[in-house]
C-alpha cells in the first residue's frame, strides 16, 4: 500500500468530504476515489459510508484509522531522520498560532539552537485545529496556540497570558457612537464571550477579521477602533499612531502549549518545554 493512500484516506477522515481532501491534497477527484477503491479492494471491505452530508468511517475504517496515523507517523520520522546531516542526532517540531510567532517563537529557536546544537529544529505557523491534528498524528512534537482541545496522549498547558486593549486612531472615550468605525477581530471564544458581556448593545459592526494583523494594518490605514495585544499595539502608542481608548475595559487572552504525554526524545521535549515556559515568562513581565 502506497504512502500516498495512507494520506488519502486520513485526509478524508479528518474532512469527511471527497471534495474537500482532493482540494487539500490538490489532487482530483477521481484519483481520490481510486486510491480509496485500490484500498477497499485490498482489504475487501468498505473504509468509508457514504451519505448525503458527507463521508464517515465504517467500524472497519474506525480500525485501520489508528494503524494508518501510526503508518504515517512512522514515514514522517523516518523521512526526517534519515535527511539529517550526521551533525545532528534528532530533530524536534513545533507547530505556533500565527500571532504568537514574532513574540514568542522567534526568540525560542535561537534559544533551542543555544541549548541544543545537536537537534535539528522545525518550526511552522498555524492555526488550532490543524495543530491539534498535526500533534495528534505525530507530525509535531510541541503547538502553541489558543484553543486547544482535549485530546487523549496530549498534555496541555497554560503558557501565558496576552493583554488585548480596545486602541482607536484617534483620542476617544466608549461613549454612543464610537462603534461606528470598530474592526471586530475575533480572538477566539473566551474573547467573543467577554466581548458580548462587556458590550451587550453592540450593533454588529460593519467589518469584522478573522486575523488581528489584517485587522490592525487595515484601521492605520483607513482609522478605527479595535481590540488589539498590548505588546503589538504600544509601539504604535509610543509613535503617536493608536491611542488607548478611555474607559474601556482589557481583555485576557490565554495561550497554552501542548505535547505528547510520551515522547520518544523526553530529554528534548522537556528541554524545549522548559525554554517555551522561560521565555513566555520574560515575554510576560516586559512592560507594555
């Protein structure tokens, strides 16, 4: 059975649509359903039941899944472990929340290289879900992110906590009104829960992100208001660009990291946990 089936099938297990894996996988359809046909026919039994709202697995399927995260867990070290130069004994990855990146990660990676010159580091931004998913398989060794989900062989974590500020382009005070030119990033559940009873008469704002950074290159742009990390936003301040918006309250915003209960390197794994949780420290008790 070729590697490529192995993709296929947990790809279409993870998305439940044959449409959607062919697009992740960017392959067509049809060689989607060859591959699954080539794997059914193998095993002489049906992996998936097909229905209207999708794809789910068959209690064979529900079987071969856990062999198949473990085939491919298997190529995936084997493929990184056989492309190391002789210099380094293993490798370690983390996979980070997109946002966390500039403050946090790129200082982790000089951090792990200082401390341990003898494992390879690969480093990737992402978003929660497919973190998650990555460490489930294997494919990552450490994520940093916002909203994890309890998941069994992974450990989760508090890491730190991030300050979210309401900053407008102008010096303004929460009175009737100011809405009128709010970006609505959407940091994530805790954050709409908190915002909903903070502002429970909000009108829907007219714009509305999915991303903090476009959210803030867009009201330096073109003016507003929004929710925003302190540490990203103080420079900003400092230059006379944004201003804190009086009267409004702070937001919390938590981060964690996440990794397997067993690692196959635990010396490492606890040696990069321990950077992650020094440098979230410093990251913490810096002034904003």
């Amino acid at each position: 059975m070729k590697i490529d089936h192995i993709r296929t099938f947990l790809e279409i297990s993870n998305c439940g649509n044959f449409n959607r894996a062919a697009e992740n996988l960017h392959v067509t359809q049809s060689t989607i359903s060859a591959r699954v046909k080539a794997m059914e026919d193998r095993f002489g039994r049906s992996l998936f039941k097909r229905g209207h709202a999708g794809v789910e697995l068959t209690p064979a399927g529900q079987h071969f899944r856990e062999y198949a995260l473990n085939i491919q867990r298997l190529w995936q070290q084997a493929q990184q472990h056989i492309a190391l130069p002789d210099s380094f004994s293993h490798g370690i990855g983390l996979g980070s929340q997109v946002s966390l990146w500039d403050s946090l990660i790129l200082n982790w990676v000089p951090w792990m290289r200082r401390n341990a010159p003898h494992v390879a580091v690969h480093v990737e931004a992402d978003y929660s879900p497919s973190l998650m998913r990555q460490l489930s398989d294997g494919l990552l060794d450490i994520g940093v992110m916002y909203s994890p989900r309890q998941t069994p062989g992974l450990v989760i974590e508090d890491l730190l906590v991030e300050t979210l500020v309401l900053v407008a382009t102008d010096e303004r005070e929460v009175v009737d009104g100011w809405v009128e030119d709010y970006v609505f990033v959407d940091w994530g559940e805790e954050f709409r829960r908190r915002h909903g009873e903070v502002f429970p008469d909000m009108d829907t704002p007219a714009i509305s992100v999915g991303l903090g950074p476009l959210g803030l290159e867009y009201i330096l742009q073109n003016g507003g208001s929004g929710y925003f990390p302190l540490r990203v936003v103080s420079p900003h301040i400092e230059q006379g660009r944004l201003y804190r918006v009086g009267a409004a309250p702070e937001m919390s915003r938590p981060a964690y990291v996440v990794y397997p209960d067993s690692a196959r390197h635990r010396e490492t794994l606890e040696l990069a946990l321990g950077g992650l949780r020094e440098l979230a420290r410093q990251w913490e008790q810096k002034p904003g």
